[in-house]
C-alpha cells in the first residue's frame, strides 16, 4: 500500500477534505519538529486567528503504521480534539487537506514556549516555576484520566501564554493507554526526557511521563539538566546507571521536600515513582511556595 493510500484509509469515514490555501491565511511560521509545521494563521471559516498545524505526509503514515498487535492507533487529530482541560491546548477541529496532508486547527496561543524561558533563564519565570509546573501537572494527569500516554513530556511541549497560563501541546505520539500500547517497542520521545524502560524497550505506561516531568520540574527548579545532556544512545543508557544530582547541590535554596520530590519522580524503576500526576501535583501544591 502506497504512502497516500495509508493516509486515505485512515480518514475514510472522516471529514470532508479542506483546500487549506483558500480556508486559511497564513501569516507567521510558529514552529517547526520532525514531523510537522505550524503556522499563525486567519480561518476565513470562523473568522478567528489559530494555530494550523499541517503534518508531514510520509513520516505520518510511518508513524501510523507501527505495529501495534493490530490495533487501530488514533491520529493526532483524533487524540486531541477530545482534550478539554484549561492547561491543555484546544484542538478546534482536524482533518484531511486536499493534498494528502492531515491537519489540525488549534486555539492559538500568544506566548512563548516554556523551554525558552528556561534556557535563557529568564526573569519571568522568578516566582511562577512552582506554578507553572502545577498548571502543567494537572493538565497531565487530566490527560491520563482520559486514558492517554502523552510519551513526550519536556519543555518544548509546553506553552506559557502571555496571561501566564501553561499549556501543554504536541499529541503527535499520544496513545491509549492499553495493553497493547503499552508493549515493548520503538524509542519514541526526547532523548533527555525519555525513562529507562522505554530506552531499554520494555513495556511502558504512563509512569514514562512521569519520569519524563520530573526531569522538566528538575530543569525548571535548577536550571540545567539532572545529568549531563545526552546527544547520544551511550549517554542515555548511563543515565539510567547514574544517580541524578540532588538538586540542593546545585540550588542551595531548594528544601528537602521538593529535592525529595523531584528525585522520586526520576526514580529508575517505576514502582519506586509517584503513582500519578495528580498526586505529583497535589504534592507540587504542597509546598505552598512562591518564591521559586
């Protein structure tokens, strides 16, 4: 089966194709991953401004394709336009374009991207990190409630919009979270962020998200990674061998509740983690602290 005739299967009950060209006026470039752009754009159809995100043709039909024991794995488009949580981005619609692509018209959100304020640790983040990472907390475990992995947790997939609202994005890799979902299988993630049982190919759950959150909260709090940056598969498996640093060593503000906190969400084994996001952040709010 050819490329557009995996695309076309996927969509065949679905919505009508849409001539993007003319619905839209695109204005800026917003951003750009592996497997997908985005652009602000004008919907002459509702007369809002939105954020349209066209995926690429051929490495969605690959990504679809991944076997899964025969079952069905919902698209983007699918995952997300049922998503309804303040913290999380809204999907208005998605669909087929008229050349072979899917897209998915989302709530456009003037801001900036939280990886970007962590980076350049920027003033703007002084008294709302705890925040932040409250409202992220939340919209994941509502996202896990939902009976969904998101698998690619990290700063660059959240938003902080100029009301200082965080909001999480990208549902590109989002499954179910069912047996068979949960096998063992590809890599799939951001190399710093992914757990050790999805590096090492086994099978996974939500607690992968988990980790991968305490690793964005660790980077949040202290402003650097828990381990050196891994750029490739060695330094990624010596994360799973080397402890993180406790955070105080390297934050001489930090207390030992949140310190104890971070490092248990990046626990190696996943029975020794926080059973859930809601309990991360219930754990976050806790702390009762602003000064972070």
């Amino acid at each position: 089966m050819s490329v557009f005739a995996k695309i076309k299967s996927l969509f065949r009950s679905g919505p009508a194709r849409v001539d993007v060209e003319k619905r839209f006026q695109t204005y800026a470039r917003l951003g750009q991953g592996s497997m997908s752009k985005v652009f602000r754009a004008r919907d002459f159809l509702s007369g809002r401004t939105v954020a349209l995100k066209i995926l690429d043709i051929e490495k969605t039909a690959k990504l679809m394709a991944r076997d899964f024991g025969g079952a069905k794995r919902p698209s983007e488009g699918e995952v997300a336009v049922t998503l309804k949580h303040p913290s999380v981005v809204v999907t208005y619609e998605f669909g087929m374009t008229t050349k072979n692509a899917m897209y998915l018209v989302m709530e456009f959100i003037e801001g900036v991207g939280f990886n970007f304020l962590i980076e350049t640790k920027a003033p703007a983040l002084q008294g709302k990190r705890i925040k932040y990472l409250i409202q992220s907390a939340e919209g994941l475990a509502y996202i896990h409630e939902q009976g969904y992995i998101h698998r690619d947790i990290c700063p660059r997939n959240v938003m902080i919009s100029q009301e200082g609202e965080a909001k999480l994005i990208d549902f590109g890799l989002a499954v179910p979270n069912k047996p068979e979902f949960r096998r063992p299988g590809n890599r799939t993630g951001t190399a710093n962020y992914m757990a050790p049982e999805l590096i090492k190919r086994m099978p996974t759950d939500e607690r992968i998200d988990i980790y991968s959150f305490g690793i964005m909260a660790y980077e949040t709090i202290v402003g650097r990674y828990p381990w050196k940056a891994a750029d490739t598969m060695q330094m990624m498996r010596e994360h799973m061998n080397t402890p993180p640093k406790d955070p105080r060593e390297l934050r001489e503000d930090v207390e030992e509740d949140l310190a104890k906190l971070l490092l248990r969400a990046m626990a190696v084994s996943p029975k020794m983690r926080l059973a859930s996001m809601r309990e991360f952040a219930a754990a976050l709010k806790g702390l009762n602290r602003q000064d972070y």
